[in-house]
C-alpha cells in the first residue's frame, strides 16, 4: 500500500524497518542506509522532498508517532535509541542529506 502524501517514505520505512529488521539488517540505521541506497535517483529526490514536507507539518508527538507507525508502516522504537519522534525524523533527514549531498547535480 502507497500512502497519498508519502509514498516514497512509506515505502522506505516499511521495506527496511520491519520487525525483523535486527536479524536482516543488526540497526536501524543499516537497514536505512540499505533502503535509502536502493532508491533511483528521482525516488531518492521524491523521498527528500517528502521528508521536508513531513518536518514543516510539526504535528505533536502523539499524532507524529501515530503517522509514522500506523500510515508510514515505521515498525521501529525510536525511544530504545533515545530519540523523540521529531528526533529520530531529523536524524533520518540527514541521512538523506548525506545522500543528497553525494550524488552527482
């Protein structure tokens, strides 16, 4: 299932964060890492323009976790690694912007 607003993200996180995804991936950072590198490049940019999106709405924390685990499909608790959800969000966005950032213009 696509999700309207954030499809690339959904598609991200419920491809890479799935329950399993210690035993698949040993983090969440590598099983982002995995999942952000196997986006072609207009997917990738989707996916960046979607986060941005995502950030500027600053929903509370309850709406904001419901969106990510429910609609987004994030199968992950941020809370084990001591992030708040805004948190973890703004530590996926520079994934992404380190990405960004090393792709040719």
């Amino acid at each position: 299932m696509r999700h309207e607003q954030y499809p690339e993200l959904r598609r991200l996180f419920a491809c890479h964060l799935p329950e399993d995804m210690e035993d698949c991936y040993g983090t969440a950072d590598a099983a982002l890492e995995a999942g952000i590198s196997g986006f072609r490049p207009d997917e990738f940019r989707a996916a960046c323009e979607e986060m941005s999106r995502l950030r500027e709405e600053r929903m509370g924390q309850k709406p904001l976790t419901d969106l990510l685990h429910n609609a987004l499909a994030v199968n992950y608790l941020w809370s084990v690694d001591g992030y708040t959800a805004e948190e973890w969000l703004a530590h996926v966005a520079l994934m992404l912007e380190r990405r960004l950032n090393s792709l040719p213009n």
